[in-house]
C-alpha cells in the first residue's frame, strides 16, 4: 500500500513545479475565463461502426477468479494481458460491468479498419481527456494516510470504467486493458517521477516499444488558484531517452515493481505530431513547428481568431539550430507574435521567468492562450 499511496505525492509536486516554473499564481494573464482545451482525436458518434468488430472476440476463455472486487479488477486485467477473453462466474458480475464498460469505449471510439496506431492514440485520448484526478483522494491521503486503500477504485480499472476519477495506477491499468482487448502488446511500468512513485505504460507498435504517461498528458497545472486538467500528447510514444529527460523531473523505472521496463526498449519516439493540425478561421496549421515563422504565425492566428475560443495549443517544435531545452529560445518569437496579433491574451515577462507555456519531452509544448 505504502508505493500506491506515494503515486498521489507525485500529482502535488507536478503541479507545484509547474506553477513555479511558468505560471505563478494571480498574475494578470490568467486571470481570463480559460480558453477551451485541446480537443481529444476521437471519431464523432455518427462514425462509430454500426457493427463492431473486437480482437478480444475472438480469443480463447479464462475464467476471471477473485475473493474481493480488487482480487477480481486484478484477475481481469491479468486474464487479458495474457491474451484471453475473460468469463465470469455469477461471484464475478461487478467487473463484468467494468469489461462491458471498456468495450463499449472501444466500440464507440475504434473503428474496425483503425490501425494500432490509430488504436492507441483513440485510447489514450479517451482516457486523458475524460477521466479526472480524484482530488478527494489526494486530500483524504494527505488528512490520514492510513485511511487510503490498494482497493480504493482510483488506484484499479473502477476508477476511469465506472468512476471517471482515478489516479496514476488506475489510468495505466485502463490503457493496459484497453490496448490488451484489441491484441496491441502493453506492459504497466512502475517507478518515480519527480520524487514520488508513479506508474506509466510501455506499448508496442509496429514491433516497436513506446512510452506513454496518460496520466502527465491530462496534466494538472494551477491556474490562478485552481487547478485545471489540460489534455496533451507531450508523454505519448516517446522513447526511453526522452521519458527520462523531462524538463521538470525524470521518470525512473523500478525493475522490482512492475513489468522490467529492460525488456522493452524504446529506442524512438513515434513521429505523432507530424499528422496533427488545427483549423483556424479556415486555414489548417501544422501542429509540427519547423520554423519560427511558422510558429508566429500560429500563434497570431489563434490569438487574432480569440472570439472563437481557439485555446490551448497542443504542439511539438523541431526548429533547426534552436535549442528546445532553453524556454528563452523561444521569447524573441513570442514577442514579435504578441506584436503583429496587437490583441494577445498572454503574458511573456522574461525577467520574472513567466512565460506562457508549459515545456514536454521531444520539444512537445502546450501553449497557454486565453482568449
């Protein structure tokens, strides 16, 4: 219990780091009803498939076996890592609900034709964006410690299937059993960040082993003293070199907990932001910055478009010669964006350290406009 308990010490310290690294509190830019947050890439209802097709349809039975609902979450999601579709006795019917329940996301979300790619980016979109950190948990934890149980559904699949609130442990074995009902390898990886325990996942595609943190990619970042969830793709499929070289703290596997994060090197990340775009005002833009032309445009056009909400932007820079490792790299870009737009809604103050983007692994940035 003592790790599981540890994971929410990580979600204040996160968010701790990032206030005082790019937002200090009350200052006058935040102080704007927020903008709308990226929105998920999933399909639209009117695409869901009329008949669904699941991998998991097609396996072999095991039984799923447990004295306790936990046991039952736990036997669940082993039965499907081990690449069967589970059965249940008459004792097993609560995490039924909880298997009918994630295919039901998978059937909504998934099209049948979907790649793993595709299949993935659909999970870890569904899960970041619509499953928030149980922040009653986190203040029953810091009350009375003792009072937090391994059972508690935020830390098992109950929290994000049933809840829609869970912590680190319970959106990694969501993903798990998630990528699992569609045959797409997925092993949880258990260690810290930032001082506390914490636990992410390893997923493999095309024969190849990513990273992906869910749950830093609905980062909990305080916006003029109250916190809010910001969807974003910073900690999906990075490799091993960029999940260990965060701007604000690394993440360090543990080969004890967990599955032995060894046996699945991932030696890339997957090249996500290069088929990402945003429309504004009718124009599309690449969410994949080359140059710091095209990242001042960016952001002019969205700052320009304020009366129709274009909000946070998801995005990664790869601008030849810039060194993405220096937020002030960025500042004579910003500056000469908050010019032309005349109207920005976002302040950059060089000499306090505020600027208004939080910085991600692989160059990935979630910029912070309020319009």
């Amino acid at each position: 219990m003592k790790r599981k308990t540890f994971a929410l010490i990580f979600f204040a310290v996160f968010s701790l780091v990032l206030c005082a690294a790019f937002v200090a509190c009350d200052i006058p830019f935040l102080s704007r009803d927020s903008a709308p947050l990226p929105a998920p890439h999933l399909i639209d209802e009117s695409e869901a498939e009329a008949e669904p097709v699941r991998v998991i349809d097609s396996k072999e039975e095991r039984a799923v076996v447990g004295n306790s609902f936990y046991e039952r979450q736990l036997s669940l999601a082993e039965v499907v890592a081990d690449g069967f579709r589970p059965s249940f006795s008459e004792q097993a019917q609560d995490v039924r609900e909880i298997y009918e329940a994630a295919k039901a996301v998978l059937d909504r979300y998934i099209e049948n034709d979907f790649t793993d790619y595709e299949k993935v980016h659909a999970v870890h979109d569904y899960i970041a964006y619509y499953t928030a950190y149980d922040e009653e948990l986190y203040s029953k934890y810091l009350a009375d410690p003792k009072s937090v149980s391994n059972s508690h559904n935020s830390f098992n699949l109950a929290g994000v299937f049933e809840d829609g609130l869970a912590v680190c442990d319970g959106i990694s074995r969501a993903f798990n059993l998630l990528c699992g009902m569609e045959g797409i390898r997925a092993v949880r990886i258990e260690g810290e960040y930032v001082g506390g325990a914490h636990a992410w996942n390893k997923v493999e595609i095309d024969g190849k082993w990513y990273n992906v943190d869910v749950t830093l990619d609905s980062a909990r970042i305080d916006v003029n003293g109250s916190m809010g969830q910001y969807l974003h793709h910073g900690f999906f499929l990075i490799s091993d070199e960029n999940i260990r070289s965060s701007p604000y703290g690394a993440h360090i596997a543990d080969p004890s907990y967990g599955a032995n994060p060894v046996n699945f090197d991932a030696l890339e990340s997957y090249p996500v932001y290069e088929n990402l775009e945003i429309e504004i005002d009718g124009e599309s833009y690449s969410l994949l910055i080359t140059s710091s032309g095209e990242l001042k445009n960016l952001l002019v056009a969205a700052t320009k478009a304020g009366r129709k909400k274009i909000g946070k932007l998801d995005i990664r820079i790869d601008i030849p010669g810039v060194d993405i490792s220096k937020p002030e790299a960025f500042d004579s870009v910003f500056r000469s964006a908050m010019k032309e737009a005349k109207a920005i809604d976002f302040m950059l103050d060089e000499a306090n350290g505020i600027r208004p983007f939080v910085r991600y692994p692989h160059g990935a940035m979630l910029v912070l406009l309020y319009v």
